[in-house]
C-alpha cells in the first residue's frame, strides 16, 4: 500500500496521462520512464524468475549494490558469507528480499545493475530482452489492475461438484507392479508424486529415438552444463498467469509441454488437475477440463464442443452455455498429442480457408481434431486458455501454432530422485539401502531422471533388499544385471501362465529383434501373427496395447512400455535360439550401423555373456547356449584389440568408448585384463565423458597394471565424474585434467588418490579447473608427501596469493619432489612474492617456475630477485610473461642474470620493458658469467632503438631469442642481421 499512497488518489488515471516508453528501447532508458509503482510491480512480477538469473553473480550484484550505498557492509557480508556456503539459491532470494524491504530507490539500482551486467548471465539477458520488447507500461501488461470476473452464483453448485470431481479422479495414482500377484496398486497422488525439473524452453525439437542414450549423454550434458546458467526452471503454477507466461493479445494463452516417454507428463497434468480442484494453483480459471487424446481416440464422428464436454463431465447439463460468456475462466488441457490418431498440423493453409474445418462456436459441429485445433489457435472461445503435452517425435506439429508457453520436462535431478523412493517404498529403511545402491551405481543413477525408470529400478531392486532369501545374492549394478532381474521377476510371479516360457521369450525377442532393425517401436496383430504369438496376460507384461485408427477403423498395436526392454529382448533371444547362426557376423554387422541403432542392443548381447545377468533368466529359460556366449566374448576381443590405437579422431574416441561399455555390462574381468590388461595410453581429449562414462572407464583402468598416460584433456568430467575415477587414477604416470571444472571439491578427492601408496602419478595437468585457495591445503598435503609427482601445472584457475602461501610451505618441505610448476594465469601479485622467494632459496628440485599471466609487477620481481640470486636456487627455467613489468624491474633482473648460476631459460615476453629496460639487461646478458642460453622479449613495446644493445649479446651464451611483436622497424632489423652474420654469433 506504501508503494501506491507515493501515486496520488487515483493512479490509474495519472498513468494513463504518463507517456508511454517506446517498444524496442534500451533498459535504461525504461527505467528513466518508469515511475516507482511501475518498477515496484515490475520487480514483483519478475522476482522469481531474477532469483534464478543472477544465482551464478549474486555476489557482483550484492557488490554493485554496495558501492552504490544501496547495502551496508553488513548486509554485503551477510549475502557474500551465505554464498561461500555454496547455497546461491537461498542467497539470491535473500539479495532480492532485501532489495523488496529497502523501498524504490534500491530496486531501480538494482535494475540499472543488472543492465550492466545482463551478457554475463544469459537468463539475466532473456528477461531484460522481454522487458525491452514489450517496453510499454508494465501494468498494463503485467495486468496489475485486472480483477477475475466473479462465478455468477448459479454456476457455483456446478464448479463444486466438477472440483469433487477432479479431486476424485486425480487423487489416486494407478502404479503397475510385477511384483505381487495383482498387476495395479493404487497410492494416494500426493504420496507418490515426485517434483520434475521443467524447462521453460525446449531445447531442440529434432526426434530423439533413444531415450536411454541421449539422456545418458545429452540429458547429463544439458542439466549439469546449461540448467544453472541458462535454462529457466518454471513451475507447474507458472504455465499461466505469470511472467513465462504473457499474452500478447487478449485472445488467449496457450501452452505446450515436452518429454521423453516416461519422463511423467501425464501424472504432471494430474497434478495440475488435483491442485486446481484442491484451490492450490490458478484460482483465475473457474472451470479447468482435461482431456486425454487416446480418449478422444474413442470418437469417430463430428461432434461440438458442448457436446465433448458432456461425453467426459455429463453433470453439466444447460449450464456449459452460460461458461461461453467468460472464456478467461477455462483452461483446456490436451494430454499427449503423440498418441492422437488424427494429424493436427498448424502449418496446413488449408485449415484458414476451408469454413467446416474452422470450429469458432462451442456449438459448432465439426472433427474433433478442429475442434483441439481452434482451441489452441484462439479461434474458438478467444481468451481461453490451453495446455498440450507431447513427445518430442510429435512436438513438430506445434511449431505453427500459436504457443506461448514452451517447456520441456528434464525429467527428475538431484535431491528429487531420493525423494521418489523415499515415495516408492513404503519401508524408508528399504527406501534408503535402494538408494544407496543406485546412488553408488552411476549407470543406475543416470537412468533416474526418468520416473520410468526409477520405477523399473524400485520393482527390480526391492526384493534384494527385502526378501531376506534374497539379501546375500549380488545386487544388480548393471543394466544388464537390472533387465534381467526386472524379466526373471515377472516369471518369478506369473510364469505358470505359460507352458514353454523359453518359446514365448523367443519369438517375442525376435520381433523385438526385427523392431530394433528397422527402428520400429509399433507392432500390429499382423506382426504378433508372424511370430505365432497370442495375446495374454502374460504377454501384457512386455506389451502396452494401445488404440489406433487408420482409414477411420479403430484397432489395437502394441508397444513395448520403453524401447530398452525392447532391445533387451531382442539380445536375449539370441541366447534362446536352438540353431544359433553366426552371432559374430551379425554383431559386426550391428556395430557397423553407423546411425546408433544397436549401440544398446550391442550391450545388452555382451551383458548376458555374463554369469551374473545369465543366471536369474536361466532358472526359468533353462541354460543359454556355451556356444553362443564364448563367440560374443572374442568378438569383444577382436573388436577392442582394433579400436585401442584408432583414438585420433572423435569417431575413433566414441567407438571405443561404446566398446568399454560393453565390457562394463559383462562385467567379466578376465575378457577385460585380456583386452585391456597391456593397455598404456588412453586418449580421450575433447570428448564429453558422463559419469557413466568415467564409470566404465573405471572398470577398464582397474585391469590395467600401469598407465603411461590417461588424456581426459576438456572431457568436462566435473567431480561427479573423477568421483567414478578416484580408485585408479594412481595407475597412470601422466594424467592430464584440464578443462574439467572439477573445482576445489574434485582437488580433494584427487588428493586421496595422490596419497595412495602405490601412486605412480608423475605428471598432473589440473589447468583451468575453477580452483581456488580452498583447495591448496588439499594440494599442499600432497606436494609435500607425494614421492612420484615432478611435474604439475595449475595453470588458468584463481588460488590468488592465499593459495600460493599454503602451497609455498608445502614446497619448502624437503620430501618436495617437484621439479617443474606453472602457475600461470592464477591472480598473483606481488603480495606472494616473499612466499615464492622462499621457495625458490630452499627448494632442491625446483628447475622450472612458470608464473606468467599474473599481476607480480616490479615490486614482486624486486622480491623474487633476491631468492634467484641465492646459491641455493636450482631454477633453470622461469617465465614471467605478462606481469606488468617496466623498465622500473630491469635492474633487478640483470643482477640475476648476472649471478645465478643455474637459470637458462627466460621467458619475459608481453611486458612493457621498453628499450630502457633491454640497455640495462644487456649490460648483464654481456657479463661472462651469464648461463641464460633462450631469452623472450616478445611484445614489450621495443623499437630500433635498442638494436645496439641486443645485437652486443648475440656473441655469448645466448642461443635462442624471441623478439615477436615489437617495433624494431628495418633499422633495427638491419642492425641484427649484422650482428647474426659474425662468426661468434650463437643465435641459432
């Protein structure tokens, strides 16, 4: 109320008389427009979402607000000091709380910051690119002033019994289970819904065939890399009415949300539902139907809307007419458009031109596909609302439509997957030790994104932890392992529903086989025939029915419920056939699909060569056959002895990646020290490694002896990924990590193995990985115990001067075995230089310092030069590329050069020494007790000038010289060349 009482008595008509901000004007230029209600409303409409575009530089806001007086010390210190803490989402809300608390002056500095710093953060970007677009007075887009029209008392007995209704129907969740003899229990919603991430994008709509598989790789890629900085998180209460959310015409807003099948588009409209009815979200709309498409499938003939509503809610009765007169009030949802039998596609010109496919009156009797179509399209009941969930192979259909809304479920993250167990189980001690298991289990753990997966997972691994029968058995740790114990538990309990088990899995397996061939997923009776299969309740196990019509005849296909089962199938029943062909033949001829295809069907194969996965099935399939099993193994053989040395390419790197991971499923140590047992280097540079990935890797590195080098150069591993490592990183000699953004927590498990005993590591790349001086104790214990390590470059990271004093104490130790160090690019000034002078006086292996890139200047060479003028210095090579220096330092560097005995290699290339500065070292290059033999000029503002002095060393020790990037002009290159020409030149 304090924000309006500024407006005078009647603020709406003041802002009527204001001149409005022109569209398209730049923010700052807005914000000077803007009166203080406008930026206070404008601020509390977009609150959510700034929390989460400035999470990723809290800290420089907090900064910017502070020099702006905005914020006290006191304040800056609280928001700073909940950061480091880790916790950027609790600090963001906490920044903008006090924004809210400090009154109008504060929230326009804000806004005038983050003008500043909107290219930094990309969600920062996209909201002040929106605010720029629509540039007219915020209120009246925001609609501030718009109060919902108010149900007319006649129609609230109706809404009353349509929210029982809805309550009713969403309440309870059907769970299908294999477990227990009946095949659906029914749980409360609330009890068993886990939270999804959903994106306020969609990422990219090109068809995605492999669930599985991309998400391994993708999915992994997209939530850890872009989710934090540029993927906007929208709630399922934001999907309207919100600042995602915004019409830009009164005829209506629509929606469309996408997902992997599985993912839980379907429970998240329930929740929508169950929330609407329960008066927990959108109380605007007074009236919400929802409507699955493969119920709509069920309707063969023209019908109004009126009309479809009273087939789905007949307690409506003469009362739908009087909803027409408010259609701000509805919301429409349409769920699963992927399975609607009729093409709705908004590109088709056709539809504006042909009056019976264009529905614009409820009562209007046409398809039910125009019907959805004039819906969406706002071309019946205009100012409605509309929500339509998809699969991504159908979103394509929705491109011309006029969406405003488009989000994608990412499925389920982090704290959000514990929780779904903690949900499935009834039991939360059985819930935790599943967890655990899957959580420790990077394979299983990735594939729990997907709530359908999780569910296969709780079906699957219950029983190990329940059934005490079942507790000393091994636990499934592969996929392989996890398929076929959730097959072994639907024989387990309903297997006595067919005579020959192993007949069935076998024709069943084959079409699965033939399906993953032709990249087909839709079986029809046709199909089911061919293989001389029947239609049964077992059979219900593996196939979902699902109703199609074609040419207006409505029928019956089948699905396996995820294309992982289907190719699991399909490998199995390469184990069942009696008269087995040449299973090699048609591995190599799998593998050489270049498309994908069969990349999983591959590993399943190699997986049940495995006794683990074998055994379960066996009980039931009786033996699979020997013959069969030891040709998939040397065919693993043949094909890994062909990839090791072929990594040059990103092709190269991926094939044999793809064939670790078979390995991984066979878990078979011996088929692995056999293959891999010899192996010495291991080059993976470039490619992008999920945790998956580093866990198989894992497995490969335990059976090797010793490594001579393990490239993972730029494979953005992060933490989650060296944790899978940890065990065998020790093995290799040469291990290269830059561009990882393993952070200081990665350093701290590194730092474990680097204390292992038997640690052979001698050379360690941790260059550009976000480490800070919270890492350097962890660095420090290990530079001063680690008896291998020579050699370790910490280049491009920020351990500033509080880091490079823990690590100089460690470096004094005298069990220091490192000879070269670079410290490049790290925020050093000359406030650590005494800490490295005293490294370099007392250090004994120390020969070569690289500290180029940093903020030393004069004043830390002056340091530095009494440590290299030491006799105890061993330094033979040291870089001091731009560091600020002038000719201000050159006196100290020429007593260097003039007394160290040791120093051969100088590197101070990119400074500002001038030609003042060249004179005064070359009176010390002169000297004849000089040992530098490369010396590095380059960039340092010289001109002809200094020629003399430079062509006066040329006859000494000097063999090597860099002047690149000067201005020595011919002159001064004529002068050199005179000097290159003597017979006692040693430039070479």
């Amino acid at each position: 109320m304090a924000e309006r009482s500024n407006r005078g008595e009647d603020p709406t008509s003041s802002r009527r008389m204001r001149m409005n901000p022109a569209p398209n004007s730049t923010v700052t230029e807005l914000l000077t427009k803007y009166d203080d209600y406008q930026l206070f409303q404008l601020t509390k409409f977009y609150r959510h979402r700034l929390q989460q575009a400035i999470e990723e530089a809290v800290d420089g806001v907090s900064s910017l607000l502070t020099n702006k007086w905005i914020f006290s010390g006191q304040e800056h210190r609280k928001v700073t000091e909940l950061m480091e803490k880790g916790n950027r989402v609790d600090t963001s809300k906490l920044l903008l709380s006090l924004v809210m608390e400090k009154g109008s002056q504060a929230r326009r500095v804000m806004w005038e910051s983050l003008e500043k710093m909107r290219h930094e953060l990309p969600k920062l970007d996209k909201i002040l690119k929106e605010i720029q677009e629509r540039g007219a007075d915020p209120c009246v887009y925001i609609n501030v002033n718009r109060e919902a029209s108010e149900l007319p008392s006649h129609l609230e007995d109706v809404q009353q019994k349509h929210k029982e209704t809805l309550w009713v129907q969403a309440e309870t969740l059907r769970v299908n289970t294999i477990l227990i003899k009946e095949k659906v229990k029914i749980f409360q919603l609330i009890d068993r819904y886990a939270e999804l991430t959903i994106i306020s994008n969609v990422r990219d709509r090109i068809l995605v065939e492999h669930e599985l598989l991309a998400r391994g790789r993708d999915h992994e890629k997209w939530r850890e890399k872009h989710l934090q900085r540029e993927l906007e998180k929208i709630r399922i209460d934001q999907l309207f009415q919100s600042s995602f959310s915004l019409r830009k015409s009164k005829s209506g807003s629509s929606a469309a949300v996408s997902g992997v099948p599985g993912i839980g588009k379907t429970t998240m409209v329930q929740k929508i539902v169950y929330d609407w009815a329960t008066g927990k979200i959108y109380p605007d709309f007074q009236f919400v139907f929802s409507f699955k498409f493969r119920d709509l499938n069920t309707i063969n003939c023209r019908i109004n809307l009126r009309n479809l509503i009273l087939f789905f809610y007949p307690y409506f009765g003469n009362t739908l007419g009087e909803l027409w007169k408010n259609p701000e009030g509805l919301l429409f949802i349409f769920d699963g458009l992927d399975e609607f039998k009729d093409r709705i596609d908004f590109a088709d010109n056709w539809r504006n031109t042909e009056p019976q496919s264009m529905c614009t009156d409820p009562e209007c009797w046409c398809e039910v596909s125009d019907i959805v179509y004039s819906l969406i399209q706002h071309k019946l009941l205009p100012g409605c609302s509309v929500l339509v969930t998809s699969r991504p192979t159908a979103l394509h259909l929705l491109e011309k439509a006029e969406i405003s809304v488009w989000a994608e479920i990412l499925g389920i993250v982090g704290d959000e997957r514990k929780e779904y167990f903690n949900k499935f189980f009834e039991d939360q001690a059985v819930a935790a030790a599943v967890f655990k298991h899957v959580e420790e289990n990077e394979i299983l753990y990735t594939m729990c994104y997907n709530p359908s997966y999780c569910w296969i997972l709780g079906l699957s691994l219950g029983p190990f932890f329940t059934q005490r029968n079942r507790k000393q058995q091994q636990v499934p740790k592969t996929i392989t392992q996890l398929y076929s114990y959730y097959i072994y538990n639907i024989l387990k309990n309903h297997g006595r529903e067919i005579e020959s088990p192993r007949d069935v899995f076998l024709k069943l397996g084959e079409m699965a086989f033939t399906g993953v061939s032709e990249k087909k997923i839709v079986f029809r009776n046709g199909d089911l025939i061919k293989y001389n299969l029947q239609p049964s309740q077992f059979l219900s196990g593996f196939l979902m029915e699902l109703l199609e019509r074609d040419d207006s005849i409505q029928s019956v296909v089948y699905t396996f419920p995820h294309l992982t089962i289907q190719e699991f199938l399909a490998a199995l029943a390469q184990f069942l056939t009696p008269r087995p062909n040449d299973i090699q033949k048609l591995l190599s001829e799998a593998d050489s699909e270049e498309d994908g295809r069969y990349e999983i069907f591959l590993r399943f194969v190699v997986g049940l060569s495995s006794p683990q996965s074998a055994r379960p099935l066996e009980e039931f399939l009786s033996p699979f056959l020997h013959q069969t099993t030891c040709q998939v193994i040397d065919w693993v053989k043949e094909k890994v002895k062909g990839q090791i040395g072929n990594t040059a390419t990103e092709t190269g790197k991926r094939n044999l990646l793809n064939t670790f991971h078979c390995l991984y499923e066979s878990q078979n140590k011996a088929l692995a020290q056999a293959t891999v047992g010899s192996l010495e280097t291991l080059a993976f540079s470039g490619l992008r490694l999920t945790p998956i990935d580093c866990a198989v890797l894992s497995l490969v590195l335990g059976r090797c002896d010793t490594i001579k080098h393990l490239d993972l150069n730029q494979c953005y591993i992060q933490c989650e990924g060296l944790q899978r490592l940890e065990n065998v990183l020790y093995k290799c000699q040469r291990l290269s990590l830059s561009f990882n953004e393993l952070g200081d927590s990665g350093v701290k498990l590194l730092s474990a193995a680097l204390r292992n005993p038997g640690c052979k590591i001698q050379e360690l790349n941790l260059t550009n990985n976000n480490l800070t001086d919270s890492c350097a104790k962890d660095l420090s214990s290990v530079i001063s115990t680690n008896q291998s390590l020579t050699d370790l470059d910490l280049g491009g990271n920020r351990l500033g001067d509080a880091g490079v004093k823990l690590l100089s104490v460690a470096l004094r130790n005298l069990g220091c075995k490192i000879q070269r160090l670079s410290l490049t690019n790290n925020n050093l000034t000359d406030s650590c230089a005494k800490d490295l002078s005293s490294v370099i006086s007392t250090n004994q292996s120390l020969t070569d310092l690289d500290l180029g890139g940093n903020r030393l200047g004069d004043a830390g060479v002056k340091l530095l030069s009494v440590a290299l003028r030491n006799l105890g210095c061993k330094i033979q090579r040291l870089s001091l590329t731009n560091n600020n220096l002038t000719d201000s330092c050159a006196k100290d560097l020429s007593s260097v050069i003039s007394t160290n005995q040791s120093l051969t290699d100088l590197d101070l290339g990119e400074n500002q020494l001038g030609d003042a500065g060249v004179k005064l070292l070359s009176v010390a290059l002169r000297n004849l007790g000089c040992t530098i033999q490369r010396l590095s000029l380059g960039y340092n503002t010289l001109t002809d000038s200094c020629a003399e002095d430079l062509a006066s060393v040329f006859n000494h020790s000097l063999t090597d010289l860099n002047l690149d990037g000067n201005k020595l002009g011919d002159s001064g290159v004529k002068r050199l060349s005179v000097a290159l020409r003597k017979p006692d030149c040693k430039i070479q």
